[in-house]
C-alpha cells in the first residue's frame, strides 16, 4: 500500500492525540512507519488516543512553544511532516480568539 512510501520513515504528526491524529498514527504504524507525536494530552477520559494504545514516541507540549518542536525536529529529524495541531472548536474562539489564534496560526508558523 502508498508504493511503500512510509516504510521505515521518521514521520512526525502534530496533533497526534486528536481523533484525526491518533487514526493516522495508527496507520502510520500499520505501514511500517517510526512515529513521534507532539500533541497537547487527551483532555477527556476515555479518549480515542489511549484507546488505540499506539506504540508511537509522544512529546506532549504546546505547538506555540517554539523551543520545544524545534528541539523534536533536531532529535528526531523527520523525514515527512503531518501538521494536524490545531484549536479546531468554533466556540472555543469565540471564548478565546488569541489563544485560538497563536495556536493555529503560530504553530504552523513554528512548524
């Protein structure tokens, strides 16, 4: 499957305790890839991510905190890059536009 594109890659996902991340991960794992995730810890239990029980290396940090993703990016030196990081709740920005924005915007920005 994908021309074995992922076998034996250093892959990072952002976002990787999400529900969209986790499910990539998983697929990530199932061809044969070397994961690290960099997400914000699950805020609800039970929660998709423990559920899946992925055998992926997990930095639990903030995506605005530049210091910390560029120190994953020097250890792990990924050689594929998915950013799924994100404030993705509508009415959570309306409650906290800036946090909204230097999580969406900046973190890319830091990605």
């Amino acid at each position: 499957m994908f021309g074995g594109i992922y076998k034996n890659r250093r892959v990072l996902v952002t976002g990787h305790t999400g529900f969209k991340g986790s499910w990539l991960c998983k697929w990530l794992e199932i061809l044969g890839s070397k994961v690290v995730g960099y997400s914000l810890k699950p805020s609800v239990h039970p929660n998709h991510f423990d559920q899946l029980g992925l055998k992926v290396e997990s930095s639990f940090n903030d995506i605005v905190e530049y210091s910390t993703i560029k120190r994953v990016f020097s250890k792990f030196q990924p050689e594929i890059v998915f950013h799924l990081a994100a404030q993705p709740l509508v009415l959570e920005s309306y409650d906290n536009p800036l946090k909204t924005f230097n999580t969406n915007i900046m973190g890319s920005v830091n990605i």
